[in-house]
C-alpha cells in the first residue's frame, strides 16, 4: 500500500490517502495531548506503543461483532484503515465517575455508575468538546436518529467486551470515547482506542494507567501503556 497525499494533522494522528481511494493511512505520533491541546508533549515510544494496541483492541471488538475501520498494521508507527465519512460526535460510556463526569456533577471519583452513563459531547476544540444530547445531533443534522441509536449500541456492545477483556487482565475500565464514521452506508467504529481515550485503573490499588497521567503530571506516562499492553498480551515488539 502507498502512502499518498497528506490529508490531516490530529494532535495525536497524520491522516495520509493511499493509492486506494476507499482506504487511509493513519501515522500514530508521540505526540500527546490534554485539555483539547493545551497541554502538548512528544512522549518517546507513545506513537508505536499506542499502534498496536489500538490493532489489537480493534481486531478482539471485530472478533466481538463490532464493526471498525481497521484492517492491518503497516508498520511501527501506521496502520490502513477505511476511509470513513466521519460524524463529528464523540460517544463516552463511563462505569465508574471520574473525570469531566464528577465535576461537572460534584461527585467524587471512583464510584460505580450501574448501569454505565452514556454520554455525547461535539468533536469541536475550540469550544471545548461540548456536552450535547440527541436533540442536538437531530437539529443540527450531525447523524440521523438511526445512526444514533447504533453508535449507542455500538458504544455499549464495545463496553461489554471491554469491561471483561481488561478485567481479565486486572484492569478497571473506568470510562472511553469513541468515534464513528460511515462506510458503505453502514456505521463503523474509528479514529482509535488507546488509555489515551480511556481510563483505566489497576483493579487492586487503582492506581492510573491511562492518560490521566499526563493530565495530571504523574510522570510514567507511556511505561503505564505498556505495562497495559504487557498485561493484554498485545505484542508490543
Ligand atoms: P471526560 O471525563 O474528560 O469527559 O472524558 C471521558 C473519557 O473520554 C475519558 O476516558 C477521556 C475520553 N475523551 C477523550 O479521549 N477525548 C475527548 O475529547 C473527550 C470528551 C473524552
Ligand atoms: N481530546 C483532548 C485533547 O487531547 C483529550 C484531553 O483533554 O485529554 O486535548
């Protein structure tokens, strides 16, 4: 596969075509960025650790029945995926508080949400990814009610295969994002899934393992991803 025209700059990802006009190439950078990119630093061994286990994460929710763009690792630091037609909307599911969540609400971190809270909120930094509902998504136009109603079940479906599959690896999955675009005339998860979109605690002490870490300086930041890696099994060399 060719890597072609530059077509995007992330704050995390380069978005690059390919000969394929239905697929893209995505770079994963060191790059690694909170507080919708005020707060930016280049992480060695960020871009290649979160490569793989993106792959991983993403080939185990396929084997589940969620649909995504991925379709194979190219390298180090790229993967190929579908190119989607994204919807500009972030779906969050959240089985413990924590986060925007407990702020926004005054509760304390680290109490169980049962059932998980669902959340959207607009892929928009500079307004600072605003909460939104499906109200929004409707009068705006951003998805049909169809689509949201599949993103939702897609975002619970992922939760349910997640939840057990780092549980197994003594791991709380605390809360996630995840963004879907249309491929095909059918839904399907992409952009990423990394501990940089999700929280993740160590189930015996809680410690943080995710991007927490760096939005809160406590330093350790890609040896906690790999140790993550290390204990999924995704084969980070
Ligand atoms: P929050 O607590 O900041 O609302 O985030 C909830 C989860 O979703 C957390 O794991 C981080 C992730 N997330 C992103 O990665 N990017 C985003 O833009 C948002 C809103 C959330
Ligand atoms: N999307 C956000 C950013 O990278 C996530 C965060 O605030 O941590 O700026």
């Amino acid at each position: 596969m060719k890597k072609g025209k530059h077509l995007f700059t992330g704050k995390a990802k380069t978005v690059y075509e390919t000969d394929d006009p239905q697929r893209l190439i995505l770079l994963f950078r060191n790059d690694t960025s909170a507080f919708d990119g005020e707060k930016v630093e280049r992480l060695e061994r960020k871009g290649a650790t979160n490569n793989k286990f993106n792959a991983f994460i993403m080939q185990k929710l396929e084997a589940a029945g969620v649909a995504t763009h991925f379709d194979r690792l190219l390298s180090e630091n790229e993967s190929l995926v579908k190119r989607l037609d994204m919807i500009p909307v972030e779906c969050v599911v959240r089985n413990i508080s924590a986060g925007s969540l407990s702020k926004r609400l005054g509760v304390k971190e680290g109490e169980d949400l049962n059932p998980p809270v669902f959340e959207f909120f607009l892929k928009n930094d500079p307004l600072h990814d605003p909460m939104i509902n499906e109200y929004h998504i409707r009068a705006f136009g951003w998805a049909t009610d169809g689509e949201v109603e599949v993103m939702q079940k897609m975002t619970f479906s992922t939760n349910e295969v997640l939840k057990k599959l780092f549980a197994d690896a003594g791991l709380l999955l605390v809360d996630f994002k995840l963004e879907f675009g249309r491929f095909d005339g059918k839904l399907v998860l992409g952009d990423e899934f990394t501990p940089d979109g999700c929280r993740l605690w160590d189930a015996r002490t809680r410690e943080k393992m995710d991007k927490d870490r760096f939005r809160r300086d406590l330093g350790g930041v890609v040896e906690a991803y790999e140790e993550v890696a290390r204990r999924l099994g995704v084969p980070l060399d």
